[in-house]
C-alpha cells in the first residue's frame, strides 16, 4: 500500500447515518418493495371490477338489488335460478337473448320436451334440399357461422 492510500485510508471517516437518512432509506425501502408492487398490480383489478359493478348498479334502470339479481342472470341459467328470476320473459327483468336458445322470447325454461318438440318440428316442416344437409333450428347456441373473406 503506498502512502497515498495509506493516508486516503487514514482520512476516510464514514459518519454515522442521521434519523433523517435513515428514515429515508427506511420509506425508500418500503416503497419499491416487490411485495407493495405486487400487491398494487393486483388490487388493479378488483378496483377496476367494483367502480364497474357500481356505475352499473346506479346507472341501471332496476333497484340496486333487482339490478345485482338481473346481472347474475346474464352469467348462466343455473344463476339465474339461483337468484330466483328463471324462467324469465323478454323485456322483464333477468332475461338476458344468450340463455335463450331457441329466441323464443323465455329464458331459461325448464321444458326441455316443448323444445324437442319445437326442434323436430321445424325439421320436419323445413324441406332440405338434399339429404346429406339435415334441417337446422333458425337460432341455437353455439351456431355462429363466420365467412372467410
């Protein structure tokens, strides 16, 4: 070691931290910790879902509680029981055209024979025009055709 650093050794004084520096460092830490970000990015969403949920709720044209019943409606036909609004008619509260299948203007009815019956008579009354193209209902889930440009 030469003299130079001898004496750059001799004079380096590293001073104590003061409560300031150390509650700086202390709030610096804090704030970019990964677990603060973490849990900021995931809170995102559920902010997102709940201002959503409420400008529904008070933009909706139903009570707040009919409004909550009718959006649990949309989500299925069993959640629509759940909620009490099933079978439900058009225009009334809980109808939702995605759980009614055959656009009959009733949502999730029960009667699965009157829909048979509805489905073998449009085949029967629709002439085909060869045998190879069996008779389709004019509206079903999952029938969505898409063109190829």
């Amino acid at each position: 070691m030469t003299q130079f650093d001898q004496l750059k050794h001799a004079m380096r004084h590293d001073p104590k931290p003061s409560k300031r520096q150390i509650r700086a460092a202390r709030t610096r830490a804090h704030a970019f910790s990964p677990v603060r970000i973490g849990m900021s990015l995931l809170s995102f969403p559920v902010v997102a879902a709940s201002v959503a949920l409420s400008l529904y709720i008070r933009t909706s044209a139903y009570e707040p509680p009919a409004a909550l019943a009718h959006l649990v409606a949309r989500v299925s036909c069993d959640a629509a029981r759940s909620v009490g609004l099933a079978p439900a008619y058009r225009g009334e509260i809980g109808y939702h055209a995605r759980n009614d299948p055959d656009g009959n203007g009733v949502s999730c009815e029960r009667s699965l024979p009157t829909q048979v019956q509805q489905v073998l008579d449009t085949m029967l009354d629709t002439p085909t025009s060869s045998p190879d193209q069996p008779a389709v209902p004019d509206r079903m889930v999952g029938g969505a055709k898409f063109i190829k440009p």
